[in-house]
C-alpha cells in the first residue's frame, strides 16, 4: 500500500554493470510499472513489459523453469489483458487510439483477432469491450460469442469500466453539468446498464472530474469509494461508502487518501485522512472501527495483502527483506525476514520497494528514480522498476 507520507527507501537495484540512461535500459530490457497488472496461471506469471520505442510484449514467466517466454506483441503497446482457462485475451493499439482485441494460448500459439475495440472484460461467454473514435466518441459494447450478437451498453465518454466482481460489472458515469458521480452495474449476461447508487463530488473543485476509484464485496455488502484527483500529482480525496444488503447507504470516511481498498474477508484496513501514522480497521459486519499504530523506521514501508501486512527494510547494505505480521495490529504474529533479495547498489539512483500477489506468488518490485538530473523537475528522471518473484515460502525463483 503506498504511504503517502512514508519515507522513500533508499536501495538501489542493479541495472547494469556501468551507468547508463533509463531510455537504454528500458529499450534493451523493457520495463514493468509498479501499476501493471500480473496474473497468475498455474506455475507461471503472465504480465506485459512496455518498451520505450512504444511496443509492448505479453509475456509468461514459468517460476519451475525461472525462463521467461513471448506470448505476443504490439507494435503501439498493449493496454490489457486477462487470463481466461487457458487463452489469454489482450487489447492492443494499431493505428492512433484505436484498439484490437486478440486472444492466444497460454503457448503462444493460434492467435486470433477477437473484436475492434479494447477488452474491458471477458469470459468463455460474453466480452465487454470499448471503441474510441477521437477524445469525444467513446461507445461500450458486449458481444456474445455464440451468436455473434453485438449490444450497444453506452455512448459517452462520461461512462467508464471500473472492475468485476463475481460476474457483475460496475462502471461509473460522470454528469459535468450537475457534478454528481454515478455507479451502474450488469451481470456479464445481460446488456443493459443499471443505476445503482449517485454522488455528488465538491462544486469548488474546477477542472476535477468524478472518479469512482475502487468497489468490493464484503459481508453481504458493496463498499465503493468516489472522489476526485487533484493538483499536479494527482492525488486522491474520497469518500468511502457502504451499501448494505437492503439497500442502505451509510458513508464510512470522508477524508481517504488512498484510491484503492485493502481488505480481507472480515475488515477494510485505510488511513485515518492526513494523520498517516494513525491506520483504521473497520469490521465490515459489525461497524466498528478500531485505530491502530505500525511504528517505522526511516528504511521500512509496509504493504497491506488481505489478512497478512508486509513489512519491507532496506537498512542493511545491497538488501531487501520481507516480513509479514497479521493485518489491523501492530506486529502481531511477526514472522521475520519472510523474503530476502540481495543486489548490488548504485549511490546515484533513489528506490522505493512494494509487494503484490498473483495467485500464490508473492511479487516484489524495486523502481529506481534519479532525483539528481534536474531536466526532470521534482519527479525525478523515473529509471525503471525491477520484479523479483517467490513462492508462498519466500524462496526468490527468479525476475522477471
């Protein structure tokens, strides 16, 4: 989980053996953003590596082998994808901002041209899928495999695809004129778009548009946050908010910091507005709320998977450690050094470390930044990002 306040980690990942610009490195090696989505398929990891030139590569990562293979390319990148029985479907732009649609075996093999449009979603049955014609014709369709039919969901930009959950599909629609955010949702067999709940974001807010950044199921409940982007690094200002079962609306937080949710099967772990060190957890069933402290040193940040909290520190030399303790306390059932990643270290550059999950593979990323060449302001000169992947003991089998 990304601490705003939290203090950058200064390690350093070896990306080669002399010193040479992020463009080289990323051209000869791609590059995977902390952002890009992973999956897992059985013993392999299947993820999409962005090169500078503008391609992209969907590629499979065998952990048993530690050997990473070429599922297919894009000469304008690929923008998604998702691992469906043993076919992976992924969008991918041709010609200016109008997206492909294709599918491949998990072998590379029998690739196939699916749609015009890019996949928002997909099963053996149905894809749902948008096409952009120019910044102000956005349409959504669905298309059933079996009969070929297509249906027409929405034409708007103001519409777009947030993510499924259980085979329903939720998206948010934007109203500029009355600055209320709304959510609808279809199961992936249906073709028509429902009005599930709306929201009214800030009138003093010019220029910031509605976002529905994130929903889950939880308890018999949909927990869903709205909000707004601001300022040039765009950060986030939402509302976190409950719809019970029976339909009740009741508003949990109205000062969240973080666009995402963290959650296990029984609490939703979030930061206590600007007081970054104060953390909540809420009890999805009962409501309550309890307040709890993770103490830091300057060289440890802390992502937050479900029931378990992962600790990672960069105080020793050329290190990254990984350790886990459970979720909402503060170190409690501390298991030490879960994952240990050795690497050589470069003065120069200034790294932040984070951990993900696919499947049951843990997924640690170091981004190297350097924050000396001016040319790129206080964001820094972004260098590139380096994947480490372990199994659910923590043995490291390999990068990606």
């Amino acid at each position: 989980m990304k601490k705003l306040l939290s203090v950058i980690l200064t390690i350093v990942c070896v990306v080669s053996l002399f010193h040479v610009t992020s463009e080289t490195v990323q051209a000869k090696t791609g590059d995977i953003r902390t952002y890009s989505k992973m999956d897992a398929y059985k013993d392999s990891i299947i993820f999409v590596k962005d090169y500078t030139d503008g391609s992209s590569k969907l590629c499979r990562f065998k952990t048993s082998k530690g050997k990473t293979t070429v599922l297919a390319s894009g000469k304008t990148g690929i923008s998604s994808f998702q691992v469906c029985s043993s076919t992976v479907y992924y969008s991918s732009y041709e010609k200016g901002d109008k997206a492909k649609t294709y599918s491949v075996s998990v072998t590379g093999k029998n690739r196939k041209k699916i749609c015009d449009g890019k996949m928002e979603y997909v099963d053996s049955k149905y894809i749902v899928y948008e096409k952009q014609d120019g910044l102000n014709n956005k349409k959504y369709y669905h298309k059933e495999f079996k009969t070929g039919k297509v249906t027409l969901l929405a034409r708007s930009t103001a519409y777009s695809y947030i993510k499924n959950i259980k085979n329903t599909l939720y998206f948010r629609k934007y109203d500029e004129s009355t600055k209320k955010v709304e959510l609808l949702s279809m199961k992936a067999s249906d073709t028509k778009l429902k009005s599930v709940t709306s929201d009214k974001v800030d009138d003093g807010l010019i220029g910031c548009q509605g976002e529905i950044s994130d929903i889950i199921s939880l308890q018999g409940n949909v927990f869903y946050q709205y909000g707004t982007y601001q300022g040039s690094g765009g950060f986030w200002y939402g509302t976190l908010v409950k719809i019970s079962s029976k339909g009740k609306k009741t508003v949990i937080c109205k000062d969240m910091i973080e666009d995402s949710l963290f959650y296990d099967s029984t609490h939703i772990y979030y930061l206590n507005g600007m007081e970054s060190t104060k953390n909540i957890s809420y009890n999805a069933k009962t409501g309550k709320k309890t307040s709890y402290k993770v103490p830091l040193t300057e060289n440890q940040r802390y992502d937050i998977l479900g029931s378990r909290t992962y600790l990672l520190d960069t105080a020793v030399k050329n290190k990254v450690t990984v350790s886990r303790f459970a979720s909402g306390t503060n170190k409690k059932n501390l298991r030490k050094n879960f994952i240990k990643i050795t690497y050589k270290q470069n003065a120069r550059y200034t790294y932040s470390a984070g951990i993900r999950k696919a499947g049951s593979y843990y997924l640690v990323y170091v981004q190297a930044i350097d924050y000396n060449d001016l040319n790129y302001g206080w964001r820094g000169n972004y260098i590139g990002t380096k994947w480490y992947v372990a199994d659910s003991a923590g043995k490291v089998l390999g990068s990606l």
